[in-house]
C-alpha cells in the first residue's frame, strides 16, 4: 500500500508541474497614452470596432489587451493622423515577446511604413513594419490585403472577408537579452507614406516568461516521467 501510495504521489507531482509549467507567462496589457490621434471607428466600415470602445479589456488572438479613448474620441496612433511618433510606458521585467494590434490606412506592398522599438535598459530593439510582411490594410479592399510573416495573426478581431474591416495581432519576440532586463517603453513611428501605408497602433501587451509556455521540451520531459511513474505503478499493482 505505502508503494502504491508513493507512485501515485510522483504521478500527480508531475502533473502539477507541468500545470505550473503551462501558467508561467504573465500577459500585462498596456495603455496607450492620451492625446491620441484617430479614431478608427470613423474610418471604411468603422462601426466594427464601436464595441472595443470608448473603454474595455478584450481578448484577442488568446491575448488581453486594454482599448481606450481619450477625450476628443480617437481611438488609437498614427494612420491618417499624419506621420509621428507615440512612446507607450511599459516598465515589465523579463518581457520575452509584445503583442500589438498595428494595422495600416492604404498600403503598396513591399512598403516599409513604420517601426516599432523596443527600449530596455540594457539596449533597444526595432522592427519596420512592411506592407504585405507583417502589416495590412485595415480594410479588406483594394489594397494590401495579406500579410507572409507567420508572427502577424490576421484578423483577431472583425471580419476577413472583402467589404469589410479587421485587426490583425503581431507577435514580436524579442532578443533573449531581454529576459534579463526591464522593457522600459515602446515607441511606434508611423512614417506617413500616404497611399503606400500609413500605419496605427491600437493596442499592445508584455509577455512575460519565456516564449511558447508550455516549453515543449520541459512539457516532454514532465509528461515521460508521470507516465514513467504511472507505468511503475501499473506494474506494481499487477504483482
């Protein structure tokens, strides 16, 4: 009975692990700060981002993000705001990826429309953003209406389908150097290229742990152990 007992313990410990294992990452939404610029809810087919605002928490893609509007109503950063930049307080320790929901107003294909910079305090990391790699139109029309890059989620809020308007998500992992620093900000620059793409942020999220929890090799190695105990016991018990 006690070495019955024992495996039992073993198989429920790894199982509790690999539960720990899979809650390890800690999303932290973050605000835009106001003023800002436009209010997409007055763009083509607009009206389907009216329940985001003018304040809520929504999950996106799998991913919590915080949607506000200032006092004069705009709703996000850049786009037909002209070109700029826009700084968003961040402050998270060990941050491994940052999510965002940047789309763009028009857009050529090929064309690098913006960036995003990631400041630490150890360093910085930037990304441009490209029309057709990791940013699209917002609208399904007669611009760029795909994206190739595999980070970039299409359409985690809306509707994909032509006449009609979506957000997309971007994933942006950063450099493990991250993990041992603090994000300070993000700073989003639209560049203002007018019908080649003029991109908007509306939301963005800190990922805190390491990227893709569970980690399936440490998830591999729970799981054999709990069957390895789970199949000692088995056997035991057929004695």
């Amino acid at each position: 009975m006690k070495t019955k007992m024992f495996h039992l313990g073993v198989l429920a410990l790894g199982f509790a692990t690999i539960g720990m294992a899979a809650n390890a990452a800690t999303y932290t939404p973050l605000a835009l700060p106001t003023p800002l610029n436009t209010d997409i809810r007055t763009w083509t087919d607009g009206s389907a981002y009216n329940p985001l605002f003018p304040s809520s928490s929504q999950t996106l893609g799998g991913v919590p993000f915080n949607f506000q509007a200032d006092v004069n109503g705009n709703t996000a950063f850049g786009g037909l705001g002209g070109s700029g930049s826009i700084t968003i307080p961040a402050g998270v320790n060990d941050v491994s990826s940052v999510y965002t929901l940047i789309n763009t107003a028009f857009g050529a294909y090929g064309a690098d429309v913006g960036s995003v910079t990631f400041n630490g305090s150890l360093g910085s990391y930037t990304v441009e953003l490209i029309e057709g790699l990791n940013v699209r139109d917002h609208y399904y029309g007669g611009f760029v209406n795909t994206t190739t890059d595999p980070t970039t989620t299409e359409a985690v809020w809306g509707n994909p389908n032509p006449g009609n308007a979506h957000l997309d998500m971007q994933d942006f992992i950063l450099p493990a150097a991250f993990a041992g620093e603090t994000l300070d900000d993000i700073v989003f620059t639209d560049y203002g290229f007018g019908g080649d793409g003029e991109p908007f942020i509306a939301g963005a999220t800190a990922l805190s742990g390491p990227v893709g929890v569970p980690d399936g090799g440490l998830t591999a190695g729970l799981l054999g152990g709990a069957l390895a105990g789970l199949g000692a016991l088995r056997r035991k018990l057929s004695v």
